[in-house]
C-alpha cells in the first residue's frame, strides 16, 4: 500500500487526503456540468458543493469516531486526524445534507433538483475516494481463502490475503453511476434520482458488507454498516412509493 505519497519539508501528503480531495473535485465539475443541462446556475452547485464538503467531512468523521468510541477515547488527539483516513459514508451523506438543505431553502432553490443534479456526481466520487481507501490500507475485508486478485490482496500491515473490497466499492460505484444516467429520464417525480441512488447503493453496500472485516455487531448476523443500509433502503423505498403514488393521483 501507499499510505504516503510523498512528504513535503518532513510533513507526510497522505494518499488518502489526495484521493479524497480529487473526489470532492471531480464530483463538482461533473455537477457543473450537469448544471447546465438541467438548467441550474454553475455558481449555485459550488455554493452547494461547498457546504456538502464540509458537511461530509464533519457528519462522516463523526459517525467514524463513534463507531470506533473506545479507540478515541484512549486517543483523542487522533479524531481530527482526518488525512489519515476513517471516514463513514452514510455519516458524510447525512451532514452534507443537514448542513446543505437549509440554506439551499433559505436562497430559495429547488431541493429536489439539486438531490437529483448531484446524485451521480456523488456515485462517480465517491468511486475515486475509494482508490485513497485500497492505497491507505484502510476498510479491507476478510480473510480470503484466495491469493489471486481480485478476490485476494496482501495487505502488508495485515495477517493473510484479503478481500479487496475498496475494489469492489469502486466497482459497483461505477455501475451505479451508469445505471442512474441511464434512468435519468424515465424519473416520475424530480428527487426521485437521488432516492434510486439511496437504495442502489444501499443494497451493494449490504452485499460488501459480508466481505469486509467488520463485526456481525446487530443481532449476531449483521454488521452495523448493513443495519444502516436497511434502514436507508426502507426509507427510499417507501418515500418513492408515497411521491409517486402522489404524481399519479394528481396526473
């Protein structure tokens, strides 16, 4: 793995925090771009992709240390190590949003229009986020019986080959992306992108989730990370029904 890139008068550029920040870049010029095509001022997604930047980093680091509450508690001086990695997704999608929405409402915009205008720029980075995760070294998997790549990696810091999920989670990240332009069209209702983005990578997550290294923590036969993709799945799942049983009534 490559956790430092290269250092800089004896300070460490972790690969992690490039990865991360080439993410965060690529994903707003791709929504800028799409901007234009749905109609949308490019300065308004900057605006927006700020605040989600911020609030990402914050909601996902929060929900990082408290799933991992007694490692901080014997370091806390590592919690805002955040080039370091250990970042949760459904942690940074919550922030961005809590910090995003309300001044999306306070200068007027159409929400839903920016849920859908952001959905796939957000499937794209968050694919090369990932890259960052495989050369930190960090969100493995298990234990493979393999030695062969793709379904074993040594990790050098690790015990056995492994399940290289990061690769994976780069993988079903891009067939979302391409499944979410392809239905673009066909949406009943503006939002509705952003919810089939919910439960398409809800259900990937939940899959990859029993070939990462994490706990069967919730009741002995699910990680916490699946409880949370079950619960997010339900929601986009029910709230489409409703907004869509909504548009027919009223068709």
């Amino acid at each position: 793995m490559y956790r430092i890139l290269f250092s800089i008068g004896g300070f460490p550029v972790y690969s992690y925090g490039v990865l991360l920040g080439i993410a965060f870049l690529i994903g707003i010029l791709f929504a800028i771009r799409r901007a234009l095509q749905l109609g949308v001022s490019p300065e308004s997604v900057v605006e927006a992709a700020s605040l989600c930047i911020i609030g990402a980093v914050l909601g996902s680091r929060f929900a990082y240390v408290l799933l991992h509450l007694e490692y901080y508690r014997r370091y806390p001086l590592h919690i805002l190590s955040f080039r370091e990695g250990g970042l949760t997704f459904y942690g940074g999608v919550l922030g961005a949003i809590l910090l995003t929405v309300p001044y999306l409402h306070l200068k007027r915009y159409k929400l839903a229009v920016f849920f859908d205008l952001f959905a796939p720029p957000l499937a794209l980075g968050y694919a090369v986020a990932r890259i960052g995760c495989f050369l930190n070294g960090c969100c493995y998997g298990r234990i493979s019986p393999f030695s062969v790549f793709p379904l074993g990696v040594k990790f050098p810091h690790l015990e056995g080959f492994r399940y290289p999920t990061q690769i994976y989670a780069i993988g079903y990240s891009l067939i979302i992306l391409f499944v979410l332009l392809r239905i673009e069209k066909s949406r009943w209702f503006k939002g509705e992108l952003f919810l089939d983005y919910l439960v398409l990578y809800g259900v990937a997550r939940f899959l990859i989730e029993y070939l990462r290294d994490e706990p069967f923590a919730v009741l002995g036969v699910f990680t916490l990370g699946q409880a949370a993709c079950l619960g997010i799945i339900l929601f986009a799942l029910v709230l489409k029904g409703v907004l869509r049983k909504r548009v027919q009534s009223s068709a």
